[in-house]
C-alpha cells in the first residue's frame, strides 16, 4: 500500500498492487480513515462493503494498482456527503448485470447503486474511476 495523503482531515488516498491482499487492506485503510473521522458505525459500514466490492471488481478485472479515495468536500452544499473513488488502470466501466439467486458474484454494482446517493464511472487518463457518494445526514 502506498502511502495516505490527509489535507485538513478531508482526504485521503490509498494506491493498492493488485494483489488478493488488497481487499483486506483496503477495507483497513477506509475504516480507520472514517473512524478517524468521527463517521458512524453505518457509514463505516456501507462504505467498507462497497470499497470492498469495488476493489474485488478491480482486482478480477485488472492487472495494475488499484486507487482509492475518500473525500469529504469543503462546501457548505455538499458537506453531508462522502465521496469515494476506486481507480484502476482498465479502462473498460462496469458492467452491471442481474445475479441469479445462486450466483456467487455479480452484486457489487447493485449494491453501489442501492446505497449511494449517487454513482457513476468515469474515464481517466490510464484507465477509469468508479465512484460513490453517500449522504452523511440523515
């Protein structure tokens, strides 16, 4: 894992080799930030489980580090919330699809959707982000 970036406690930044201990270490990292934070338990909660969904998504599907970011925006309008965001160097987005009830896999992205205020991928310069955001209110 490389190193945490922290500005004024409301960032930080984890790049992860794509290796299987990266989940775990992921999980890590994002729950001692957030508590570190001050955040709930079920804030704590959802964003280690989506992190961990997302970061396995990257995992499966890539071979080059693996980023992640949490960030508590500044603003007044948007301070209630909690952005996150995993990076990997594929530059294909996700695909969501519909498990069957016996399927092992293919529930991250219903998960990110189900519990996010608000998601979405986006392209990057060597590869793409996948990002969520969810409220801190309420």
């Amino acid at each position: 894992m490389s190193g945490v970036i922290d500005i004024d406690g409301a960032c930080a930044e984890w790049t992860f080799p794509a290796e299987p201990d990266a989940v775990r270490s992921a999980r890590h990292a994002v729950r001692d930030t957030l508590r570190d934070w001050g955040l709930d338990h079920g804030v704590c909660d959802v964003t280690v489980l989506l992190v961990s969904e997302l970061v396995t998504n990257s995992l499966r599907y890539a071979s080059g580090p693996i980023g992640v970011r949490l960030s508590r925006p500044e603003s007044a309008e948007s301070a209630s919330s909690l952005l996150v965001e995993v990076s990997d160097p594929l530059p294909d987005p996700p695909v969501a699809r519909t498990a069957a009830p016996d399927d092992e896999t293919g529930r991250g992205l219903q998960l990110v959707a189900g519990n996010a205020r608000r998601w979405g991928t986006r392209r990057g310069l060597t590869g793409k982000t996948v990002w969520f955001e969810l409220s801190l209110t309420g």
